[in-house]
C-alpha cells in the first residue's frame, strides 16, 4: 500500500493524469494511434485489405501526436526554464539585445558579402566595358582615317593594320571589316585564321559597342559609320570574348567563369498569362522598357570558359566570395537582347580589398587603422554594456533571491528572518519594505496571541459568570419571577440575583455596574458575593441609628448583630456602599437596586441605590415608580439610604431594567421608558419569559445593524 501511495504521489508530482485540455487530447490520440497500429498489424497477419486504409490513419494520427507532444514539450521546457526569474532575464536580454545584434551582424555581414560579390563582378564588367571603350575608339578613329585615305582616292590598305597587331597585343585577335556603301572592301583577321567577314545587318545604328553573339559565339564589337567623300563607310571591330580575353580580366582577381547558353530573358507582360514552367528557376529583372523574366531553364548551366585561379587565403577570416551578374547580349542576326550571358567569379576578400583600397595609395594604411579602432571601439562599448547588464542582473536576481528565500522562511513561521539590505535602490526600498512587512506580521501574530489569551480568558470568565446568574429560581406561592441578562460583549457588568430567604420572603436584586469588560465583571462578582453573603449571614449593625459604617468620633458604636432574614435593604445597601468605597478605585461604583418582597404581607420592601425606577405595573394599567434610596453605590462614603414598601396586588408586574433596555438609538431617537412601559402593558397577559422575549427583540429592531452598545438586562415579576 505504501508503495501503491509513492508510486502515485510521484506520478501526481510528473504531472499525471493530465491536468491540461491538450495533454488529456494528446494523450487520448496516442492511445487511438498505438490501437490502430496494433489493429493494422494483425490485418496485416491475417491479410485483411482494410489494412492499407488503417495504415493512413495511423501516419495522420501520428503526426497529430508529434504536433501535440511537441507543443506539450515546448510548454514544459518554458515551465521549467523560465521558472527562475534569473533565467527569464537571460531570455528576455538574448530577445532585446542578442537577437537584434546577431540580425544586425548577419544583415551586416550579407550585405557586405552583396557588396564584395557586386565590387568582383563590377571589376570583370568594367574590365570589359574598358575593353569595349578601348575597341570603339580605334575603330572610330581608324574609320576616320580610312575615310580621309578613300578620299584622297588612295585604297584601303591592310598591311598598315597587320603592324598594328605586331605592335599592340590588344590587336592580337581583333578581326576588322570595311563596307564602302554596303560592298566589302577590307577583312582584316588575326594571322592564321581563316573567317568569313561578318555581314553588317539592318538593325545596326553606329556607333555600337556591345557584347555579341554571332554563330553561337560571343564577341566585343565596335561598329561605326563615316561619311567618304559622297560614299558611305562602314567599319567594323570585332574581339572574341573567349578564354583569353577572360585570362586577361582574370589578372589579379581570382577565378572568372562564362556561361555563355542557357540564359533566357523574357518580358512580363508577355508572360503575364502563362505559367512558369515547372522545373524552370527565374529572376526578375528591371529595364528601362519593364520587368523581365531571367529563366535559367531547367538543366544546370553548363560553363563555357573559365580562366584564372583562386588566390589563397592571406589570413584568417580571408573567405571566399563567389557571385554571379548577368551581361546583355545582342543577337546579331536579329537584333534582340533576350539571351544574355553569365560571368561568374570567386576570389577572396584580401584581393578586393587591395582593388578597393589601391586607387588610395598612402591613404589607404590610414583608413584602415581607423576602421580597426572603430572596431575595438565598438568592441569594447560592446563589452562594457554586456558588464553592465550583468551587474545589474544579477542585483534583480539577488534581490529576487532573498525576497524568495525569505517568504520560504515566513511561510515556515519564521518572521524574525530579515534581509540584509545593501543598496538604495527600489529592489532596496522593497527589501525594507518587506522586513518592516515581517516585523508588523512578527507583532501582529504576538498582539493575536495574546489577543487569544485574553479571549480565552474572557471566556472563562463568562463561564464563571454564567455561574453567577440564579439558573433554578425557587418561586414563591404569591409571586412569579424571571431575569434576563444579554453583555455587550463577552462579559457582563449589570446584575440581577433573586435570593429566597425562607418560604415567603424573596430578596430581588437588580444593579449596573460603570464600564464594560473585565473589571465591571469582576466588581459585579464581588457585588455578587456581598449581597448573598450579607443577606445570608449576619451582620454588625450600630447600637444609635446612625447609617452602617458612619463614624462617631474616632470609632464606631457597634452593637448587637442582625441574621439575614432580619436585615434591611437600606441597611445592606450602606455596608456595601462603605466597603465598595474602600477597596475600589474612585471613578468605580455601581447602581443597585435592593427589594426584599413578602409574601404574607404582599408587600416589597426596597431601597434603590441610584438605579434606574423598577416600575410596578398594575393590572388596571397604573404605574408606581419605586424610587426611594439614595446615590449609586461605592462613590461616596458615609452614605445612608432610605427605605421604601410597595404592596403588591394579584396579576401586578414588577419591572426592573439596566439602561441598555431604554438607551439604545437610531435615527428616531431612544428608545426609552415609555416604549418599554406599553410593551410590557400590551403583554403583560403573557408569561414573564415571553414578556423578556418580546422587549429584547423590540430593542434589537430598534438597534437595527448596529453594534449593541450596552448590556440589557431584565427582571419581571408577577403576582399572583
């Protein structure tokens, strides 16, 4: 069972079952997955022809369970590693600082490469526009020439051209033609090689110097015309562009390749309603005229010449740069431009960047030692933000760490733990504010506690006073009585005591006590136990009538005692004022009502030490006030109290009450006397209990929801 117990808790704690919607989905696919691979398998043994059919729902509900355990994998690795605020940081500098530098140093590093592999190519094609410039002004000025030779009438003479080529290798392999209104008069071609002169065909506007493709060859052609006298001449220049012309460029640059086929450019709006064919990769390309399609067919372009090598490196980081561009070709047999060439060529960085920097001469050593120390400037900007990052991570991480730590120790109920608190900063402000936080909470939970001492305290007091308050009321043939007693809160200081001195005399008592709490509850006790003690007992009375306890010179005259059934409530009442006075502080005293009822003669006997009036109701609706006595008890030595007797007649009501009865208020004032009065007077037909029950909750309405704010207290009596 124990194991059964672990073995649960762990899985629990790993996470199973499922908690999650996905996980519950995810895993429920991969059962379904696992039944139908099974299922597939054994239609496979028995040779059933649904297995095909399963094994496509099986792939299907396989990649559904790749996506959701993926996701589910992905979500418990971000729990995980993100848990720790520590990490968060670290993933949230790598999104804000690291991502953005590795995207700006990788568009800065493909830019630079775009920029190396464009300065390579412009170098093969500035090469060729030199040569073409080159070819177009010899064969401008040579037109020239033979134009002013032809009008003089001398002929066109060839054997000044072969010097040319034995003096200028540039002429080496140039081939020129002459036309002299449309008719052939010179062929001028390398020595050794036997060509058919080019024929100069209609679309031709002079000057021309262009990249041509003549017979599936490529060549630099320069053509211009000039006007001879009344004719018109015609000359032409023609140089391969073949494997030695690319040697030539290929001079300190590196490797240089042709592609001479395979190119085709193609219009777009010529193409707008055709598809790409399948297979064919394209370029787009932008011309004066519109956008245009380069396709590079479908088979891979075949190189036609290569010429020079790749130059090693020079040192490290000296990568290597391959770049293509394309050259526009004219067909010379019609004119149009849609089948360029390629150039492609490789070479290394050090070698563009003396082509680059070889124009600058002295300048250049000075150009790079700043763009070095910008570097290391950079370099260490870069790394005294990095410093500074971490510092202040790991100040938020600290600070987070000992805020954590020091919850783990609060929730472990150790409030003394403080943090130690290093730095003037708002993590600081919130690490004080957390150890001013526990010291509240340190003091608080010792204010609880002995809060809870104190209740528990009151609690027994109340059960002790619950005690006091007569529970089983012996009542007389003549007269009915009933008390009741609600605190204000868990203690009383008002008291009511019905004492039964023999089988038809009955002393009532009913008395408030100044404050609330525990020592109102105590000073009632003590009253309490005087008045059982004093009407119980005996007790010394003076031999003149003075009052109990006056003092005659410097003693007092004591005479003969009285037993407690002889003991008059004025009497009981002065001994108590004299002995409160003597052993409570001064702002301590009580009101206390004393009624001693006997039943032969129906009459009470009462002195009321400044209590409010109990209030005799009779059967007809009349009232008595008993009133007579003196002030409150307890306040004033030396004090004498009168007595008063009231008779009392069949189905009269004696009511006695605390000031928390009439004093209570709300927005209509107190409740008072009067209102007590004609409650008791419309039910005084009822029992003494139900009577209590209808004042109380006449009271409690009239309190509302508000906080009752004194004891009540009453004390009914009947007779019958």
């Amino acid at each position: 069972m124990d194991r059964l117990l672990y073995l649960r808790a762990r899985l629990t704690h790993a996470g199973w079952p499922p908690r999650t919607r996905v996980g519950r989905v995810a895993f429920f696919v991969l059962g379904l997955d696992i039944l139908l691979f099974a299922l597939q398998k054994l239609a496979v043994l028995l040779r059933i022809s649904s297995g095909e059919t399963l094994g496509g729902w099986v792939s299907f509900l396989t990649f559904v369970c790749f996506v959701l355990f993926s996701w589910l994998l992905f979500r418990w690795l971000r729990n995980q590693l993100l848990w720790r605020l520590r990490n968060r940081l670290i993933v949230t500098y790598v999104f804000i600082g690291v991502i953005p530098v590795v995207l700006l140093v990788t568009l800065a590093g493909t830019a630079f490469y775009l920029f190396a592999g464009q300065f390579a190519t412009f170098i093969v094609t500035s090469g060729l526009n030199s040569d073409l410039k080159s070819l177009g002004a010899a064969n401008s000025a040579i037109a020239h020439e033979l134009a002013a030779s032809f009008q003089r009438g001398g002929p066109a003479e060839a054997s000044a051209l072969e010097g040319l080529r034995k003096s200028d290798q540039a002429w080496a392999d140039r081939q020129i033609c002459v036309w002299m209104d449309s008719k052939l008069v010179l062929n001028s071609v390398p020595p050794g090689v036997t060509s058919e002169p080019p024929r100069w065909p209609s679309f031709v506007k002079p000057p021309l110097r262009d990249v041509v493709r003549d017979h599936d060859r490529l060549f630099l052609r320069a053509a211009d015309t000039v006007q001879a006298g009344g004719a018109k001449l015609n000359m032409l220049s023609s140089e391969p562009l073949d494997q030695h012309l690319l040697e030539n460029l290929a001079v300190n640059l590196g490797e240089i390749t042709l592609y001479a086929k395979g190119l085709t450019l193609r219009k777009v709006d010529q193409q707008s309603t055709k598809a790409t064919p399948e297979g064919d990769s394209s370029v787009r390309v932008r011309k004066p005229d519109g956008q245009y399609v380069l396709d590079t067919g479908k088979e891979p372009l075949v190189p036609t010449f290569s010429a020079g090598t790749v130059p090693p490196a020079q040192r490290t980081g000296d990568r290597l740069v391959t770049f293509a561009t394309s050259l526009f070709v004219v067909n010379w047999e019609s004119g149009d431009m849609n089948s360029p060439a390629a150039v492609s060529v490789q070479t290394r960085l050090s070698v563009l960047y003396d082509r680059l920097f070889a124009a600058l001469g002295e300048f250049a050593p000075a150009i790079e030692f700043a763009l070095v120390a910008m570097v290391i400037v950079f370099a260490v900007i870069e790394l005294f933000a990095l410093m500074i990052g971490v510092g202040l991570t790991r100040t938020i991480t600290r600070a987070v760490a000992n805020l954590y730590h020091a919850t783990q120790r609060v929730n472990r109920g150790d409030f003394s733990h403080r943090i130690a608190v290093k730095s003037k900063d708002q993590l600081a402000a919130l690490e004080t504010s957390f150890n001013s936080m526990t010291e509240s909470l340190q003091k608080l939970l010792a204010e609880q506690k002995e809060k809870q001492r104190l209740e528990s305290e009151l609690a027994i007091a109340q059960e002790v006073q619950a005690q006091l308050f007569p529970k089983e009321i012996s009542q007389l043939e003549s007269l009915e009585v009933h008390g009741f007693c609600r605190p204000a809160r868990t203690v009383s200081g008002d008291y009511y005591d019905f004492l039964t001195l023999n089988s038809h005399r009955l002393t009532l008592a009913v008395g408030d006590i100044s404050g609330k709490g525990i020592s109102a509850a105590l000073l009632m006790a003590t009253i309490h136990s005087a008045v059982r003690a004093y009407s119980l007992e005996s007790i010394p009375v003076q031999s003149m009538p003075a009052a109990v306890g006056a003092v005659v010179g410097s003693g007092m005259m004591l005479g003969s005692s009285l037993t407690g059934p002889e003991v008059s409530p004025g009497a009981l009442l002065s001994l108590l004022n004299h002995q409160l006075y003597e052993s409570t502080p001064s702002e301590k005293y009580a009101t206390l009502f004393l009624g001693i009822y006997d039943g032969e003669s129906r009459t009470i006997t009462y002195s009321n030490g400044g209590h409010l009036p109990p209030i005799i109701i009779g059967e007809n609706g009349g009232i008595r006030r008993l009133e007579a006595g003196g002030t409150v008890v307890g306040l004033f030595d030396n004090m004498a109290y009168d007595e008063g007797s009231a008779q009392l007649k069949a189905g009269d009501i004696f009511l006695a009450y605390s000031d928390g009865v009439t004093e209570p208020e709300n927005d209509f004032g107190e409740f008072g006397e009067q209102r007590l009065i004609e409650l008791v007077r419309e039910n005084q037909h009822l029992s003494l209990v139900r009577i209590s029950e209808i004042v109380t909750a006449a009271v409690d309405d009239w309190i509302g929801a508000s906080e009752q704010p004194d004891d009540i207290t009453l004390v009914l009596a009947r007779a019958r």
